[in-house]
C-alpha cells in the first residue's frame, strides 16, 4: 500500500529529480513563476500555485481557481576523472538526462475573507544514475532522494491590505542508494550494496501578503524542516568470502543504517511593483537552512570499515531574484527574470553522490488568455552551475576521486492550464 500511495504521488506531482542550485530544493514545479526564474515567487500570487509559493495570496483569488503543470527537465552533468582518480572506468555517462516534472493547484474561495486550497507537488530531490563501471563506483552507482508534498492550506484576509495563511506540508519521502564495493581481487568483480526506505514526515508552511495600494505588495514566506527519517538494514550482494566476514566481524551485515535527511526550513522574502499599466517588477531575497540537512554518503571506505556511513558538510544558502512582467492588451503576458542561489557546499565537500553548486537561472515565459475562464502559460529556464569540481579520498576501497563536472546545466521547458471556475 505505501508503494502504491508512493507511486500516485509521483505521478499526480510527476516530481523532478534533479538540481543543483543551492541545494535540492526547486523552484520549477510547472507553474509561470518559472518564466520569471523564481522573482516574486512569495507575493506574486496570481494563480494556484500560490498555495506553494505563499498560502496568504489564496485570499488575491476570487473564484475557484486551478492550476495543472507539467514541465520537462534536461540536466547536462557529466563527470571527467583526472589523473589523480584511483581506479579506472570513465566518467559514468550523464547521471540525470531527461526527467519530467509538475504540479496540480487548487483554491476555493469560501467566503469574502476566507479561502481554502490544496496542492500536490515535488520541489525536492535528486536523482544519479551513473554507468555502474565508472571510476566513482565505489562512492555511487545509483542514487534517490525525493520527496512529493502534499498541501493542505487555509488563507484568511484579515483586512484590505494584510492577509495571513497557513499549510500543513505532508511530505512522502523516497530514498534509494547502490555503491560497488571492492572486493579487491582482480579475478573477482564488484560486489555492491544497497539500502531503500520511503517514509512519511510533516511541517508547516506559513505566509503574510500585505498590498498597501493597488501597485505594489509585499509577501514574506516560512516553511518548517520536515523530518524523513529513512533507515534500513543493508543489502550486499556478491561481496568475497573474506570481505564478508570482514564485515560480519564488525557487526555491519546486518546492522540497521539511520539514513535520515532534514529537509530545510526557508524563508522567502518578494515584492511585485507595477510600474503602469503593462511593466511589473518583481524580486526575491531568500534562505535555506541546509547546514542542518544530515545527509550521509553510503559506502565502505576501509578494510577495517566500523560504519558504512560518512557525515557530508553541508551550509546555509542565499537566494536573489529579479524579473519583470509585461501585459498586452490582446491577451498576452510575457515574463523574465535572473535569479542566483549560493552553494550548500565547498568545492572540497563535493561528492559525485551529491553534485551541487551554485547557479544563476535565466527565464523567459509567455502567457495566452484563451477565454475567459482558461489561460495557457509557456516558459523556459536555464539554470546554469558552471564547472563542479571534485577531489575526495575515501581510502583503500573506495580510492580517491578527482575530476570536475565541466559546463553543467539544467534545462527546463513548461505548459500549465489555468481553469477559472
């Protein structure tokens, strides 16, 4: 029942696999905001996705309002080994490629003051899927962590200029990793080691929405950690007789394995300026609390291993943003913006398990009122890390790993539906 519920999950939110920029947190879920690279993300609220980006702006939408997007990812992100690498075998292909993304939004308003709404999207997570003979084998061949929100929210307009909401974010968390591990003996080939686990964790998203006139407004967003507290006992396979008894000696066959990640609290801080009748401008400052995200890499890095984990170190990141908006009168709307997020780590904490870096995304996005009821959005988004460099030493096992991630991009291209009821 869980991997049923698990599998709707990901198909209702078709929940993205990949990203770089700052941490694993997204920004693109399949919504306009996309076109303007994230600017205005918590004061914007001009559709459903509102009960993501800021539940306070449910009370800016005054009929039933829903909002389905889906999008398609493209990560470029391959590894080249240099010389230093210990043990040999390329640079394992390009771990992501292609991987779909999106989200359904919805809002009810109840009453004058009061609106209700609820969301089902995946904003974070990544997914590796190196070639299993590559030279980081021994660090990772195949690697997941996702999690698909589920919203629940409430909005209430206290009055004409403040607004206040709330959401309870039901998170469902997916976690798989595969390494190799080195039985070292040239006549035998890799054994491996697996662990899965998919759990449940809660918090809480809250919002505030002020417009002190009909041009400008200010929105200020908060959402709590939430806990995945995955664990599992490990799963070898083809491991040689004096590994494996290496192994039993130190109690680690079949000693179950706290795998639990932290996803960070945030805050978002935007503003939307229109300027006149058709240019709005719209910005973000923000941060993200990934010092306390706990993620470990999974592997034996010794022959005389006394745990099959390792501590990565990760650090808080800040986000800046800055878009505009431009409406026309036939019905068009057209968007851009830039955006940049610092990186969760040093260049000598990156891991081939967690590849991450800071990046600058550029977006452009069109919007077409079809009817009066139905609106069709389009965007595109560069996200672009540059070149991710890597050196780790993890001993005898595991060997060393140097080379860099040249050029690495993320490429994102989204339709969404807007349906006024």
């Amino acid at each position: 029942m869980r991997r049923l519920i698990a599998v709707v999950l990901v198909v209702l939110a078709l929940s993205s696999s990949a990203v770089r920029a700052g941490g694993l947190l997204l920004y693109e879920v399949g919504t306009p905001d996309m076109g303007l690279a994230s600017a205005g993300w918590a004061a914007r609220a001009d559709d459903a996705a509102t009960v993501l980006t800021n539940p306070a702006g449910m009370t800016r939408l005054d009929k039933n309002d829903f909002l389905f997007g889906l999008q398609a990812l493209y990560a470029d992100l391959e590894f080249s080994p240099d010389d230093r690498t210990t043990y040999p075998g390329g640079g394992g292909g390009n771990p992501v490629g292609w991987f779909p993304g999106g989200g359904l939004y919805y809002v009810n308003p109840t009453s004058d003051r009061v609106r209700l709404g609820i969301a089902v999207a995946g904003n974070f997570g990544l997914g590796l899927d190196y070639e299993d003979d590559w030279s980081g084998r021994y660090y990772v061949q195949d690697g997941t962590l996702l999690g698909v929100s589920v919203l629940p929210s409430i909005a209430w307009k206290v009055n004409d200029t403040f607004s206040i909401g709330a959401a309870l974010n039901a998170m469902y968390g997916i976690f798989e990793t595969k390494v190799a591990v080195n039985n070292l003996n040239p006549s035998l080939a890799d054994g491996s080691l697996k662990l899965e686990d998919d759990v449940w964790g809660f918090g809480g998203n809250i919002g505030f929405l002020l417009e002190p006139n009909d041009k400008t407004r200010f929105g200020l967003t908060y959402t709590s950690p939430v806990a995945l507290d995955f664990q599992d006992v490990p799963q070898f396979e083809g491991l040689a007789p004096g590994t494996s008894a290496i192994l039993e000696s130190r109690g680690l066959l079949d000693a179950g394995i706290d795998l639990s990640v932290t996803v960070p609290q945030t805050v978002m801080a935007s503003f939307v300026h229109r300027l006149n009748g058709r240019w709005s401008l719209l910005g973000n400052v923000g941060w993200q609390d990934w010092s306390q995200f706990g993620k470990v890499d999974v592997l034996i890095a010794t022959d005389d291993p006394s745990s099959l984990t390792v501590d990565q170190n990760f650090k808080d990141t800040w986000h800046a943003a800055l878009g505009a908006e431009l409406n026309e009168a036939a019905g068009w709307s057209w968007s851009f913006g830039a955006a940049y997020d610092s990186s969760c780590v040093e260049d000598g904490d990156r891991t081939p398990t967690l590849p991450l870096g800071e990046a600058w995304r550029f977006g452009f996005g069109a919007r077409r009122k079809l009817s009066e009821k139905l609106d069709l959005g389009l965007a595109y988004e560069l996200a672009w890390g540059g070149t991710l460099s890597v050196d780790q030493e993890r001993g005898p096992l595991s060997g060393r790993l140097a080379g860099a991630y040249a050029d690495t991009a993320m490429h994102f291209l989204s339709g969404s539906l807007r349906w006024k009821l």
